[in-house]
C-alpha cells in the first residue's frame, strides 16, 4: 500500500511539473517581467513534500480513513528522516 502511495505521490510531483512548465512558458509569453526561482533544491522539494502529506494526512483523519493516514505518518517521518543529512 505505500509503494501505491509513493508511486501515486510520484506520479503527482511529475504532472506538476509539467504544469508548472507549461505556466513558465505562457508566462514568459506575456512579456510581464517576472522573477521565478524555476527548480526547487533538494531540500526544498522535501520540505513540500512533507506540507503536501501533513495536508493529505489530516483529510484522511477528518475522513476517519486511519489506516491510510498512518501510511502519510511513515512518509511523513520517513521524509523528515531524509531532510536531517541536509
């Protein structure tokens, strides 16, 4: 169940990447000087990882589906584990 998760989550950051991508583009096409910080660091990415979860955590305890916010407590904790060697 948490590779399905893992999978799911990863599946997710992909699609938002492209998303973000295809924003880029048609923001860059307005001609609007803006200034974006275009890749995130390592660190960066885990911390929105954990602020993703932490929000994904607390709909699956409002919805009392505690099994499946149990598996976002590991990943939760597993993240915040990875975040320490930075």
């Amino acid at each position: 169940m948490e590779e399905l998760s893992d999978m799911i989550i990863a599946k997710l950051i992909d699609k938002q990447k492209d998303l973000d991508e295809i924003f880029l583009e048609q923001l860059e096409a307005t001609n609007v000087p803006v200034e974006i910080n275009k890749k995130l660091n390592p660190k960066d990415e885990l911390l929105v990882n954990i602020g993703l979860s932490y929000i994904k955590l607390d709909e699956l305890v409002e919805l009392e589906k505690y099994n499946e916010a149990s598996l976002y407590r590991t990943k939760i904790n597993m993240l915040k584990e990875k975040i320490k060697d930075f």
